[in-house]
C-alpha cells in the first residue's frame, strides 16, 4: 500500500508570465489534453549567439564545455566590479557583469539568482546563481562566478545552461505523480508537497518536473530522497538521495528503531556522562570543529556556528553512521563488524564534512558527483586525523574507520585511501570505476580514486597497483587540504565530475600556489586515470 499526505489533487499550473498563464489555465481546465507549449522567442542559445558574447567579453579560454556545446568552464578577463563592493554587494556589484555574462550559457542575467557569496582566505569572492525559468527553479543548473581581490572578474564555472521549454505543458494529477515517486517502494512514502520545477540534464531541452519528497526505509536503513519527476509522462528524471551514510551497512539488525534526536546526555561545557560513546562522540565532534576552524577558518557546517547535533547508541547493533540532513548518527556496531561508530574520529569528521557540501557544493549523493561527495568527506577524515596528531603522515591517517572497524582483527580498515582496492570493493582507477547502480552509483567505492588522488597530491609517490606510470610531486598536507577545501567550496557545484574537479582543483591550486604545484595536483589525477 502507498501512501500520500494529499488530502486532494491539485493542479499546478505557470502563471509567472501571461502566456504561459493562459496556457496553464488551459491545462487545468483540458487536463492532458492541453496543446504544445509555446516557442519562446527569446530563448537564444545557438554557437553563433555564445560566441559573439564570449568575443564581446575580451580575452576569454573555455576551459571545459558540455555535450550541446554550451561553456561549463570558462577563464579570463570576463569584467570588473568595485573592489570596495566585493566582499559585501558582491551581486550587486556583478549585476553590470553578468549581463555580458550570462549569454555565454545561452541564459539572460534575470535567470540567474544568487544563492550563496562568499570570500575566501586570498580575498577572492566566489557567487552562486541558480538557474530559474520564468521564475521557476531550473534543479541542475547552476552557476559560480568568480572575483579576485583587485575585483577582476576572472572565471565562471557551472552547469547552467539555456535550453528550450518542455514541448508540452500537460500536467498529471498530483496523485500520479506521488505514485510514480514510490512505485515498487512499500517502506517509503511522499512528504510535503510535490513543488513545480524545471529540470535541467546534461542534454537536450528542460522538463516540467515534480520535486517530490520521500521518506521511510529502504533495505532496513533510514531513507530520504527527493525524486524528480517529469510532469507529463510520470516518469522519473533523477533521485537525489539526501542521507549520506558514513559506512557501507554490513550487517542486518532484526530490530532497530529509527527515532532520532532522542534523550539529550550532553551539551556544549557539559560534564561527562560516564557513557563512553557519548564522551567520546562529543569529543571527537570538538575536534573535528576545531580542525575545520583553525586550517579553513570555517565556524561549523554552514560557516555560521551551527549546532552540531549528534545520536549515538542508534538501533540495535546497527552498523553504520549518517549525516540525515540535519543531525549525525551512530549505531553501536555489533562488535564484529564493527565497535560503536562514534568513537571512531575519521566516521565522525566524514559525517560531518557532508553537512560542509550539503551547505557548499551540494554535490548530489549519486554516481560521479556522490563520489566525490564520499571522497571529500574521507578525505577531511584524514586531514583532521593527520592534524589532531600533530601533522601525522603515518599509515593511520590513510586508514578510514580503523579505530572501530572489526574489533577482532588488528591493522585493518573500512577503507585505504593509499591503496583503495585493498577493502575489496573500492576502486582506484577512472577506467576501471564502478558504473552500476548499486550503493547510489557506486559512492562509496569510486570515491577511492580522488582518495587517491589527494593521498598521492600529498605525499607524492605512484599509483599503488602501477596502473599508470606517472610520478607525483607531493605538496604536503596544508597544500593539498586547501586546495581541495577551496575547490570544493568555490567551485564544485551539484553535478560535478571527476573531469570537472581535476579542473577545479587545478583551478584553486593555480589561485594559490606556483606551477609546481599545479602540476602537482594535475598529476595526482592523472596517475588515477582522470582524463
Ligand atoms: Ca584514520
Ligand atoms: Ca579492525
Ligand atoms: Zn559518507
């Protein structure tokens, strides 16, 4: 049996503009029987168009581009603002710019709408845009610009794009779209209410989509999707898992309960409780702050003191550790698998490094992008371990999850970043990753080859199995972590690949360091395979 929480149907309809406000009223009135939509006179996204804005713009190098041709990387001199404006109207300031801009993407600077701005440590301003259409959020385009501290505007990196409308404006009932949402899942159901969205692919015209949000449990483990369905024909355009589980489950519990926070043991200046999974789960949060505050000057997960609001003991000898969006939690283990996961330092600074790119990149938890998502969350874990022991290079920082992981076996790990492979399902080469559908697309296991890469970028060497013949230059563990933090909060975005982010950590380390460095960072990935 599914369930929705709609008491009735509705129809929803664009009403942003007149002409699409007498077609949705059509659609309401007709149903699926409404017509073609209209052919929008201004959408203007053709090579000519792009490259009379990109010749208007000055002395321009697309560094990368996507499957119609569209930029989704490009550097040079794009413009200048007001230095004096940068930091604190930075989109103000850029307005006049974007304009220029956005014609680029083959988009109109009013289609673009600052989500975040934020200054880096080198002055430099880094703003978000996300795509709308008439008003309507587009969910996968996105768009970052970024302003040196001389208020050159000097790259723009992103998925947005212009695209044609939907050829159709023929909507389901909102009951259909809720039961396409949970087709085949009895332990889930829709939360809230379906939002109208535009949804935006790697290709080929926007859809009208359904944002829907659902919830339950999926193979005994807490589950929260928001599945994007197209509005016309029901079917399902992309699931954006937003639980971010810390370890791959191993073992199944007959009996958890799924009830979080629970009873508060400890708060901040709190004594201890005598309860070691929660002393040492607070402790280890402490830590994990303190790394974060004093190596990327970063106040929490959102850069603006959030509380950090941990579970432990969590089900019955639940394996496993997550990040549900809002809180971190941490079973107990069942003292073979696995101890109590909150003990553990690295499961606790992963966990929360995927509330940092929930609130930055947002990388969705899926294929290439839930990867790196996996992988920066690991590699935080070895860039607070490597700091909390003094700069420690040894073979623990490398090790994931060592200090909980099978209690009976001594030396072993959940996972190697310096020989990924050695867990027996991870990978460690672009060529030969993972691109089936399990564990989200292979999260867990294709995020050992930018582990790699970050394990090589700082202590130099080969890659472990000689499946390539490149020698990296090691840069050491400030270097590497502020390459990858930076690139990662100023200019992954949701969707970005493997390609993408050898370019912009490529990017962030070419903002920083000198060409050794760069060619540092370059080789780390090539020696994973990335193109
Ligand atoms: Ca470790
Ligand atoms: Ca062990
Ligand atoms: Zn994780």
């Amino acid at each position: 049996m599914q369930s929705s929480t709609y008491p009735q149907d509705k129809e929803r309809v664009v009403t942003r503009t007149w002409k699409l406000g007498l077609i949705g009223a059509c659609c309401a009135m007709w149903g699926a029987a409404c017509g073609e939509a209209p052919v929008d006179p201004t959408r203007d996204n053709t090579p000519e168009t792009r490259q009379a804005a990109l010749a208007a713009l000055g002395r321009v190098e697309v560094v990368d581009a996507g499957r119609d041709g569209t930029p989704s990387f490009i550097r040079g001199t794009l413009g200048t603002v007001d230095r004096s404006l940068v930091s604190l109207k930075a989109a103000d300031a850029l307005a006049p710019v974007l304009r220029g801009l956005a014609p680029v993407f083959g988009l109109r600077a009013e289609e673009l709408t600052v989500r975040t701005s934020r200054t880096d440590e080198l002055g430099y301003t880094h703003v978000r845009y996300d795509q709308t259409r008439h008003g309507v959020p587009v969910k996968g385009g996105e768009l970052v610009v970024h302003v040196d501290d001389k208020g050159l505007v000097y790259a723009a990196n992103g998925s947005a794009r212009g695209a044609g409308e939907p050829s159709t404006l023929a909507r389901l009932p909102l009951h259909a779209v809720t039961d396409a949402a949970l087709e085949g899942l009895e332990t889930l159901k829709v939360e809230g209410e379906p939002r109208f969205v535009y949804f935006l692919g790697a290709e080929g015209p926007l859809s009208a989509a359904y944002e829907v949000l659902r919830v339950g449990t999926r193979e005994d483990a807490p589950a929260k999707d928001r599945v994007y369905v197209d509005a016309s024909s029901g079917r399902v355009l992309d699931v954006h898992p937003l639980i971010h589980g810390g370890l791959n489950r191993r073992v199944h519990s007959a009996n958890n309960q799924w009830t979080t926070p629970g009873t508060l043991r400890r708060q901040e200046g709190g004594g201890a409780t005598g309860d070691a999974h929660i002393d040492r789960n607070y402790d280890h949060i402490g830590t994990t702050y303190a790394c974060y505050e004093t190596i990327f000057g970063r106040d929490s997960f959102d850069d603006r003191g959030a509380t950090i609001t941990s579970t432990v003991h969590y089900g019955s000898a639940y394996v496993n550790a997550y990040w549900d969006g809002i809180q971190i939690v941490f079973g107990d283990g069942d003292n073979v698998n696995s101890g109590q996961l909150g003990l553990d330092l690295d499961v606790v600074s992963h966990e929360i490094t995927h509330a940092v790119t929930q609130y930055e990149s947002g990388l969705v938890y899926r294929n290439e992008s839930g990867a790196l998502n996996e992988s920066l969350s690991d590699i935080a874990a070895a860039i607070c371990e490597s700091w909390a022991r003094g700069g420690a290079l040894d073979a623990d920082v490398w090790k994931i999850g060592e200090d909980i992981w099978t209690p009976n076996i001594s030396g072993d790990a959940l996972r190697y970043m310096d020989n990924p492979t050695r867990d027996n399902s991870s990978r460690d080469f672009y060529p030969e990753r993972y691109t089936g559908t399990a564990d989200n697309g292979g999260v867990h296991w294709n995020s050992g080859i930018p582990n790699l890469v970050f394990k090589l970028l700082v202590t130099g060497g080969t890659h472990p199995r000689g499946k390539s013949g490149v020698n990296v230059g090691g840069i050491g563990m400030n270097r590497a972590a502020q390459t990858f933090y930076f690139a990662a909060t100023t200019y992954f975005t949701s969707t970005t690949t493997m390609s993408q982010a050898k370019a912009y950590t490529v990017q962030a380390a070419t903002d920083r360091y000198d060409a050794s460095v760069v060619n540092s960072v370059r080789d780390a990935w090539s020696a994973a395979g990335v193109p």
